[in-house]
C-alpha cells in the first residue's frame, strides 16, 4: 500500500536540544499548559513511549478476552482482531499526525480543521469515556487485589464484593487501601513523570501471558482440548468459527479494546524525537495485536473446560475458575493477579493527566497558567468519584455499554477521518488554484500540519476511497453495537 503521508518532519519543538526553546521555568505554578508540556517537562525514548501506548491500550483487556474467544472461535476472534486493530490503528495515525508540533493535544487540531462545534463534542466524548474508563480500572484494580487476597488467604471467609461491609476488612476497605497507593500520582502534574511509571506496565503484561501460555500449554499436554471447527458447547470443546450472536459483542470489545485516539497525541508529545511518532504508534499497537491474539487464545484453551455453568467469570484470573488450583497454577495465578494489580495501578495516573489537560485546556487556553487550587479540586473530585463507584460497588458497565458505542464512533471513526478528508481536500484545491508547492502558500502553517505540508505528492483519489471505505466500517460497527444495546440482535 502506497504510503499517503509521513511522520513529523525534522523540527522537534518538544525537545529541549534546540537553541529556540524556552529556559526551564523554575516557578512551576507560574507556567502556562503549553509551557509546561512542550518546554518543562521530561522527554521520553521511544521505548517508553511505545510501551506506555501500549500498556494503556491492553490494562484488563488481555484478562477479558479468553472468554470472548471462546464464545466466537479462535479463527473468527483472529480475523474481527486484523481488521478493528488495522483500522484503529489507521485512524489513531491521523490523530497526531494532524495534530501541529506546537498543539499540544488534538483539541487545537479539531477546532483548526473542523470549528469549534467539534472541538466541544470531542471534548465532551473524550472525557465521558476517560472517566467511565478509569472508573472500570479502578474497579478491576480492587476485584483483582481483592481476589489475591482471598487466594493468600483462603482460609478466612471474606464478605462478597456485591454487599458493602465496614464492621470486618472487605472488599470497600481494599479500595481505599488500593486509592491511599495510587492517588498521590495523580497529583503529579507532568505526564512525562509518569510515563515513568506507566512505562512498568510492561513487564505486567509478559506475567499475564507467561500465565495464558501455562494454562494453554497445561490443558494441551493434559489432553483436555477439543478443537472442532464450529462449537455447539463451548464448555465440550472448542471451535475455530463459532456460529454466535458474542461476535457482535466481541467485535465491541476490540473496538473499545483499540482506542488510545484521544490519548495518543499528549504521550507522543513527550517523544526525544517527534520524527519516531509515526513508527512508535505502530510498533505499539502491533504489540497490542499480537497480545491480544496470542494470550488471548491459549488463555481461551486453558480455560474454556472450566467455565461453570451458571456463572460467567469476567476474567481469566476470576477465582471460579480455579475452584481447587494444584500448587503452580495457585502460584503463577498469585504472581499474576499481583502484576495485574500493578499494571492497572500504573494506567490511572496517565488517565487522570490526559483528562485534566483536556479540561484545563478547556477552561484556560492552551497559554492559560491553571491556579495551583485546580489541580487539587480537579483531583479531590477525580478520587471521590472513583471511590464512590467502588465503596458501593456501582458499575459503570451499562453507561459504558451505551455511550460506548457511540462516543467510540466518535473518536474513532468520525473525528480523525473527517480531519483527515477535510485536510487533503483543501491541499488539492490550493494545488488546483496553481499556488505552487504548498509550503509557499500564504497562510497554510495556520491550516495544516506540518507532515502534509511537506509530503511532494498526495494520490488523492486513494485517500478518499481508502477512508471512505474505513467511515462505512466503522458506521456498520456503531450500527451493530446500537442494535446489540437494544437487543434487536440476541
């Protein structure tokens, strides 16, 4: 496939070699939001950046998707995972690559190519999803500590999850040990600290498969797997394509499981080299792929007998799956679970920043310095939220079930093609009115971005098919979704 556009040119503004930048601003309240990201912040390598992408994109999806794969077959699973993760992955590019060197999220690029309307409906998007996304963290943060502690000690009985207990420890006082650890982070103000930490999630994720290969491997050399090519009873055997209703809903969870649009643009910002951003997002995401995948697989096989009848556990580390573990299984499932908890624990800080920039950017200007009290009322209220949700156990599955599928489109699919199209479509009318090569057209560094600005050629007539074609899957995918949402497909 012909390549319609490059990574950033050679100008790096973020980082701190050049002689043009800013001196570093000791008065750290006195400095304004572009300030503090572009000039005053730690830079990253590439490999943190990659990793930190990634461990965002995979937290507990890894953990949820043997189940999926189970359900809709491992070769159906593979192919729905090709085609969501090519064209998130696609359309995650056009976010930053169409976000300028000095627009520090892609707030500024919405506004810049599509108004200020817009601007505010990604806004409202972007945050609604953050928040339900770190609500649904820290919840599976507190069910998997929680649960390592009942498998530590399996002696005690401890009170169920669904029902808030104060009078004896439980699953409530988990959650505000849990938020005693991880909220400090959140009153770090610069992401590129914290992609320090968030860069550790990584190590995470190669315990989680190190776990999914056991249970695969396990069941193989056991002789518990039946691999058929359509399963009529996925707790018998297990199929390749499975004739099921779960693929619109697995199809919904690679959706969701592929978004990192909306965080994108302020990790890469803290790239050493701006010119890498393009080949880092996609060594990241297929990092995310090849996880998803494999883990996800021979997590499926090692489970799939041991799914009870009544009850559908959420992840591959729910204790009913391991009614009576022999010693390694309880071993490589306590290492796991602990991981895990670390991994998780590392994304909500990164989710916590990405939102009070975009609110702040919001309330105060991209050149607006934030009062010192903002960050301390907008993280106050971050953390209640997170504990009330966990303290009485309220789920945001069904918010995120609804307004998922829809916001998804959004960031998705809407957004970054419509930018993408609206781009392409004002350079080829300025190279059609005969302004010459485009660089020398008075006032195109206020219109568009510097990659294609200094791209020589555009085959216009491919970018248009290709992105048309990715606007209608993705309308299909949100037309699928809406209908699972209310049950017109069972």
């Amino acid at each position: 496939m012909t390549q319609s556009f490059r990574s950033y040119p050679k100008s790096e503004p973020a980082s701190r070699e050049g002689s043009h930048l800013k001196p570093y601003n000791r008065d750290q309240d006195a400095e304004s939001i572009r300030e503090s990201i572009l000039f005053n912040d730690k830079m990253q390598p590439s490999s943190t950046i990659i990793f930190s992408i990634s461990n965002a994109m995979i937290g507990p999806t890894i953990l949820l998707l043997p189940m999926n794969i189970a359900n809709i077959g491992i070769l159906s699973s593979s192919i729905v995972a090709v085609i969501i993760g090519w064209i998130s992955h696609r359309t995650c590019q056009l976010t930053h690559l169409h976000t300028k060197l000095d627009e520090i999220e892609y707030l500024p690029a919405i506004k810049r190519i599509l108004g200020p309307g817009w601007m505010y409906i990604y806004f409202l998007s972007s945050v609604a999803i953050l928040w339900m996304a770190a609500m649904i963290y820290f919840l599976s943060l507190s069910d998997v500590t929680y649960s390592c502690i009942q498998l530590i000690f399996s002696n005690h009985q401890f009170p169920p999850e669904s029902k808030a207990v104060f009078t004896e420890f439980s699953y409530q006082y988990t959650g505000l040990i849990l938020m005693a650890l991880v909220g400090g982070f959140f009153f770090l103000k610069k992401l590129g600290r914290i992609l320090d930490f968030a860069e550790l999630g990584i190590y995470a994720i190669g315990v989680e498969a190190i776990f999914s290969f056991y249970l695969g491997i396990k069941a193989m050399v056991e002789g518990k797997v039946n691999l058929v090519w359509d399963s009529k009873d996925i707790r018998q055997d297990i199929g390749m394509f499975v004739a099921s209703a779960s693929l619109v809903e697995t199809i919904g969870v690679y959706a969701t499981a592929f978004i990192i649009h909306n965080a994108v643009v302020a990790i890469v910002r803290k790239n050493k080299q701006q010119k890498n951003n393009y080949r880092d997002v996609r060594i990241a995401y297929i990092i995310t792929f090849v996880m998803y995948i494999v883990t996800g697989t021979f997590g499926a096989i090692g489970v799939y007998t041991q799914i009870p009848l009544n009850v559908v556990p959420n992840t591959v580390l729910s204790k009913e799956l391991f009614p009576n573990p022999d010693l390694a299984t309880k071993i490589l499932l306590l290492t796991t679970q602990i991981f895990t908890a670390l991994q998780l624990m590392s994304v909500l800080p990164v989710l916590n920043n990405v939102i009070r920039t975009q609110l702040f950017i919001m309330i105060y200007g991209e050149n607006g310095v934030p009062h010192r009290y903002s960050y301390i009322v907008f993280n106050i209220l971050f953390i209640l939220t997170l504990l009330i949700t966990q303290l009485f156990n309220i789920s945001p599955n069904k918010v995120m079930t609804y307004a998922g599928a829809f916001i998804g489109f959004i960031i998705t699919y809407l957004l970054p093609v419509s930018t993408h199209l609206k781009t392409i479509r004002r350079r080829q009318i300025r190279e059609k009115e005969n302004y010459g090569l485009l660089k020398d057209a008075i006032g195109t560094k206020e219109d568009i971005a510097d990659f294609i600005q200094d791209k020589p050629r555009i085959y216009y007539t491919w970018e248009y098919v290709l992105y048309s074609g990715i606007m209608m899957i993705g309308t299909a995918i949100f037309v699928l979704q809406i209908l699972k949402v209310f049950k017109v497909i069972e």
